[in-house]
C-alpha cells in the first residue's frame, strides 16, 4: 500500500506538487516536490482542460522523480470566485444514555446545523465546528461524554461550483491520477502557515495567488469567514506590461527581479532595465517607476478585502494580525502595505521544516500545497472521532467526497 500523502496545487499562474510521509516518529517529512508553469485557468477556475492536465502531469513527474517514488492518489485544493463560505447552528436533544454527549449527538447536530438550502450547481466542500454550546454554555470545543439535556453546534460552511470541480477532476484523472479528496486552498495554507495561538486571537488570513486572493479570517481557533477577491498578482503583471509595453513574461520577470510595492522602501536613482521588443533597444527607466506602477494595484487588492472583512465587522478582532501567504507574498514591502491598509501588525507566512531533501518547500509560494499534505495527514493520524469532527467536520469523508465518487466510477 501506497503510504505517502501528494498535495496538488492547481493555481492560475503554476500547479506545485508536494509529496509528504510518515516517519518513524509518526511526524511528516516533505520527501518530493515539483513545480510546472500553468495557463489552463482563469481566476482560478479551469478553461482548459488540455493545457492544465500537461502541467498537473509535469509538476507531480518532477515530485515523483525526487521523492523516487509513484504517485496515485491526490488531495486537491480548490479555490476560485465561485467558492463561498457561510455559518450556521444546528439544535439537537441529548438522546444518549444518562443523557450524555456521544458521538451519534455530535454526528446529528453536525448534520442539522449543514442542513441549509444551497443551490442545485453548488456542493458542500467542508462544514467545520467553530464552538458547541451544551444547555447555554457555550465555548465548548469538544461536549464528547459531558452531560446536557440540549446540544448546540455554530459551524462554518464552505461551499464550490459543482462544475469547477468537475473539471478539476477530470483533469487530474486524465494526467493519470486520482484525486481522493478536495480541500479550500486557503483553509490548507492556514494548516501550514499559522500558530495556533493566532488562530485563537483572530487572524486574517490572506493568500495572493496570481489569479485570485483568498480570504480566511480565524476567531477563537476555527474559520469565521471564507471569501475571494477576483484578482490577483498576475493583474500587476498585466499593469506592469502595458504601462511599459514590454511582453508579460518580461513583465513578470521585471516584477520578480525589481518590484516592490511599497515606494517608501525604494531608493530613488535605482536603474531598472526593460527589454527592447521588436527590435528596439533596451530601456532604462528608474525602479520609483516600477514601483509607482505595482503599489496602486496591490493597494487596491488589500484595499478589496479590507472592505469585505470590515462589512462583517471582523476588522476590529484581529488580534493575531494579518499573514500574507501565496506567491504575491514574496514581492517586497508586501508586509509595509498591509500593515499601512490595516493598521496591524502583519507578517509573511510560510510552511515549517518538515525534513527532507530540499528547503525548497519552505516558501510561501508552497503553502497551500505542504498544507494539503498535512491536511491528509491529519486525516490519517489515529484520533478520536470527536477531535476529528470537531476539527474538520469529518469534511473529508463527507457528501461531496461521495458525490465525486459517485459521479466518476
């Protein structure tokens, strides 16, 4: 039997593959990684299912060939516009013994608290317990064997496009492989990038990837808020290239090389060379310039969550401040802007040592795919059904993972 966990990121701008497994330690070790150029979607959401299956194909040959070992099974992240998060509270009597709490209580109240109308083209990709309130106590993380007369659960609802997935199973299946659970993009890179005492202060969590920006906002240790903002680091590329009228890929380069967006930390008189197209010969313009040129759009995107989270009065709980993930996150002054959008503190997230080979993994870049592959493994650590369901809704064994199932076997 297969015992190693592959982690797939399939993001707008590149699909990275990450292989992990147990060590003797029972801790798990980052044995592979891969990396291949993405073009197959749009803001997260496939438009070509050709071109996206070439690069699931490559990123996870390049993991295979450093980890030395096949791959036949995924956990895939999903993410994209279409995705949305909501909560919701389930009431259920005591009906157990002596009148305590088992787990057929939980499994109920979980059920009567998902038990919300949702549209035929949308599917429930995770429902996650935030707090249990036994006869109006509330805080109560785990009510496992206490005695009440009345159970209460508050759950977060994560719900995605029926179709999106579709396709993303589709092109993992024809790559070769098959996909055994879906996970939200962001709730995988909270997995990997934040304490848990953050998570319990309250962080907004924000993943810039080259498509869209994901959103997730943590309250007392459990997601209080999921949202998309349309945009992301591949429309600074776009601004860059025509405000300069260089090509993308040289736009992209001078972004990686030369960008930053926060101008305070640029020193004027920096030369920054613009490839000639056509022909033409090089230009030299000053990096103020360039920075003039991405600050604006990494402004307004920050600015765009801002707005939303503050429409849901979650500004003002943030205690653990802002972390940044995503490869948007490595543009310098990332950090500077948000905390000067925000007023808080902010840092950039990135994935622990997990052993292995290479550190390469340890970037923020790699956050969402490490944090599937910890994600799995928490799915595979022995632990009771209640920490289990208290944790993650028994979501990776619920209804959409027998949809899929359902739907292609």
């Amino acid at each position: 039997m297969d015992d190693s966990i592959v982690g797939l990121d399939i993001g707008t701008t590149k699909v990275t593959a990450v292989i992990g497994e147990f060590d003797e330690n029972d801790e798990v070790e980052i044995v592979g990684v891969g990396e291949a150029p993405s073009d197959g979607l749009r803001r997260g959401v496939v438009i070509n299912i050709e071109s996206t299956l070439r690069s699931v194909h490559a990123a996870i040959e390049a993991a295979e060939q450093m980890a030395g070992r096949e791959v036949q099974s995924v956990i895939t992240g999903i993410a994209g516009g279409h995705i949305e998060g909501l909560n919701s509270r389930g009431v259920v009597a005591v009906t157990g013994k002596g009148r305590e709490i088992t787990q057929t209580d939980l499994d109920r109240v979980i059920d009567a608290a998902k038990a919300v109308v949702i549209p035929m083209d949308r599917e429930v990709l995770h429902v996650i317990p935030q707090e249990f309130i036994v006869d109006d106590q509330g805080g109560i993380k785990n009510p496992l064997d206490m005695i009440g007369v009345r159970l209460e659960a508050e759950v977060h609802i994560i719900t995605g496009s029926v179709t999106s997935a579709q396709n993303l199973v589709k092109c993992v299946n024809r790559a070769g492989f098959k996909v055994s659970s879906f996970v939200l993009d962001s709730l995988a890179s909270a997995r990997a990038v934040l304490s848990r005492d953050e998570q319990e202060l309250g962080v907004l969590l924000i993943d810039l990837g080259g498509g869209t920006t994901d959103i997730l906002i943590y309250r007392d240790g459990a997601p209080y808020f999921t949202s998309v903002v349309p945009i992301g680091g591949r429309q600074v590329t776009s601004d860059i290239s025509i405000m300069l009228k260089t090509p993308t890929e040289a736009a992209e380069k001078l972004k990686k090389q030369a960008g930053c967006c926060y101008q305070p930390m640029v020193e004027p008189g920096e030369p920054v060379i613009i490839p000639g197209v056509g022909g033409r010969p090089p230009l030299s313009i000053d990096r103020t310039k360039l920075s003039a040129i991405i600050q604006p759009r990494m402004a307004e995107i920050l600015s765009m969550v801002r707005e939303k989270i503050e429409k849901k009065g979650y500004l003002q709980q943030l205690g653990g401040g802002v972390v940044l993930t995503g490869g948007g996150a490595l543009l310098p002054g990332t950090v500077e802007l948000a905390q000067e959008v925000f007023g808080t503190a902010a840092r950039i997230g990135r994935p622990g040592n997990h052993g292995g080979l290479t550190e390469q993994y340890q970037s923020a870049e790699f956050s969402t795919a490490v944090g599937l592959v910890l994600y799995g493994a928490g799915e595979l650590t022995p632990e009771s059904g209640a920490r289990a369901t208290a944790r993650d809704g028994g979501s990776l064994l619920g209804g959409f993972k027998r949809w899929i199932r359902n739907f292609f076997e």
